[in-house]
C-alpha cells in the first residue's frame, strides 16, 4: 500500500505551515486550498490543488481524492489544516490500514481530555446515534476529520452531499456497501487559536447535516440493503429488478417469509387501526422481516373487510370475557355501547389478529414448499 495525506485548506495561513511540516515527516502531502485568501504561505515537497473559488471541504476532499489515485496512491489519510489534529497520532493509522487495508479509518476524539466544547459533544452524540440507526454501525464517532480512506472504495461510492455533511454521507455509504469501519483513538487540541481557526458553521452546518441524517435513516427503513449498496456507488437497476428487490429481501431466509406474512395480518387486525402500517413496518424493520410483504398483508383490514374484522374481533372478545354470546344488535350501536363493549373488542382483536397472523404463516409455509419444490 502507499498512503498520503490529504490537507483541505481554507484561510489557514497561520497554521498551515506547521502542520504541513509534522506531517511531511511521516507521509507525502496533498495540499488542497480552497481558494484562501489570506495569503498562504508558500509551500515546498508538497502537491498543491488550487482552486479558483471557494467550494466547501466536500469538493476540497474529493478534488484530494482523485489526486492521490492520479498519482499512484492507495490509501488517503485526511488531516484539518486548523491544527487540531497530533501529526505523532499518523502512525496508528499507518499501522491499522497495513492491518486492514480494505477498512475506512475513522479518528475517535477523547473530547474531555482535549477540553472539547460542550457543544461539539452533544452535536457529536446526537449525529453517532443517528449514524448507528442509519447503518447499524456503531462508532464513537462520526465527526472527525482525521481519517483514513481506503482509495479503491471511496472512489466508487457516489456521495452528493457538500461540504462538512460530504464526510458523513462518505461513512454512511461505505458501511451500506460493505467497507468496513474501524475506529482509531486519536488526540485533539482546542484552544482558542484551533476554535477560531474553524470554519464550521454552528447552525447553517449541523442543519445541513442533520437534513442528511433524516434522509439516511429514512433510506435505511424504506429502501433495501441490496438496492441501497447498488444505488451507493451509481449503479442503476431496472424498474422490475427494483420492485423484486422490494419483495426478495430477508425474504429467501428460512422462516421470514412466513414471519412477514404473519407479522403483517397480525398488524392489520390487532387493535391499531389508523396506524397499522405504520407499526407493522416499525416491526418488520427491527425484526429484519421483508417490509413491502408485511405492509402488503397488513391490508388485510381494508374494506370490504374491515366491518367484518371490527365485529369479529368484538364477538370473539365478549365470549372469552364474559362466556357468552353477543346479543349486541346493529340499531343498538350508540357511543355508550362502544364505550362499554370496547374492552371486548380489544382483547378480541388481539386474540383474532394472532390466530390470523398464525393461520397465515402455516398457508405460506405451505406454498412456499411447494413452489421450492
């Protein structure tokens, strides 16, 4: 492997230099200056991008990227041009990536011993939290900018996100197609030279960010792992393959399918109409069942089955309450009747959606033996 470090730079003259200088001493260096304006100072045994105006660290990274595999590298290790970053930490990444050159090295801040503000923490936490529900992935953090890019992977992976959000979006997508996430402890400064040398935006960032959040958790819900590993690196499929991919996943692994079946006519009938689809797929999401097959079998309530099952479940609930039959007639349905009979209605319900759920997943399983057959 030959590696690289690759410094985004935007109006930071008076640390650039020696930061160039720790880092020089263990790799080559890529400079890319984002169109600065306070007078860089001239730079020597370095790789210089230069760009006309400014475009944010997203594009500085990229133009970074494609630099170092231009010129032969394998691995890019990003480091902030403001300082913060011990030149001293490059040997663990150095040693991890010979370890495991496939993996997406990522630095995790020890943010009480370097005195972080409170803020970075608590915007930090928020944005690991969402991280993990978003890829099942869990780290420490997702935040750093120093990080370790295994070139062959990256440079596949179609990010569309600018900016600060660009690095974020960059995780999410490898660890959607299968690049492993290493987390590397590294150390941190922030004084008030380091603070004031960061460009980051408080407000018009962590919203940008936090937009980007929204929308990787909501593709982790609705779009399967297969489709979102295809669409993660620019690869398009037909609109059949696409549809099929909906119905196909988790549902070829033994026993889901009947589980997605019976999940989804469970939900349809149990007592939570209004928002039967909406916990059915809640469910099928946290039990790794086939959402498209649950929400199609949560329907199950629509008319013109619905006052049958609301009836049924009302029957069924006021004999195992009470032990006998429902003398309860149409023209005798008023609000204090509903009242007094919804207790009957609900433990039916229940009872009725798991006979159902149970009686689906037998008629699948039955099926699905004789198509495999």
């Amino acid at each position: 492997m030959r590696a690289c470090v690759i410094i985004p730079v935007f109006n930071h003259a008076t640390s650039l230099a020696e930061v160039v200088r720790g880092v020089r001493a263990h790799f080559p260096v890529i400079v890319v200056d984002d169109a600065s304006t306070d007078n860089p100072p001239a730079l020597e045994g370095v790789e210089l991008v230069r760009f006309s105006k400014n475009c944010g660290k997203g594009q500085a990274l990229r133009a970074g990227f494609s630099k170092a595999a231009e010129l032969g590298f394998t691995h890019a290790i990003s480091v902030d041009a403001d300082g913060q970053h011990f030149s001293d930490d490059l040997s663990k990444f150095l040693a991890e990536a010979e370890r495991r050159p496939e993996a997406l090295l990522v630095g995790v801040r020890d943010f009480v011993a370097s005195g972080a503000p409170a803020g970075r923490r608590r915007s930090n936490a928020i944005s690991s939290f969402w991280f993990r529900v978003a890829t099942g992935v869990r780290l420490a953090e997702t935040q750093c900018g120093f990080r370790c890019y295994p070139l062959s992977s990256v440079l596949k992976l179609r990010v569309r996100s600018e900016r600060y959000a660009f690095e974020l979006e960059t995780l999410a997508r490898a660890a959607w197609v299968g690049v492993p996430l290493v987390a590397v402890p590294v150390r941190a400064r922030y004084g008030p030279e380091i603070m004031r040398g960061s460009h980051f935006r408080p407000i018009v960032d962590f919203l940008r960010i936090a937009i980007l959040q929204v929308g990787l958790v909501m593709k982790a819900w609705l779009v399967p792992a297969d489709l979102r590993k295809v669409w993660s690196t620019g690869q398009h499929r037909r609109g059949r393959e696409v549809i099929a991919s909906f119905f196909s996943e988790h549902a070829h692994e033994r026993g889901r399918l009947e589980g997605a079946v019976g999940l989804g006519l469970f939900c349809g009938i149990a007592p939570v109409w209004g928002f039967q689809m909406v916990v059915a797929a809640t469910l099928a999401h946290l039990l790794r069942l086939n959402k498209a097959i649950t929400l199609l079998a949560s329907n199950v309530s629509a008319p013109p089955l619905a006052p049958f099952i609301l009836y049924g479940g009302l029957v069924l609930g006021n004999w195992l309450l009470s032990g006998q039959p429902l003398t309860l007639r149409p023209h005798d349905i008023t609000m204090a009747n509903v009242l007094k009979y919804f207790g009957s209605w609900f433990v039916g319900s229940l009872v009725l959606g798991a006979a159902v759920g149970v009686l689906g997943m037998a008629i699948t399983h039955c099926i699905a033996r004789i198509v495999r057959r």
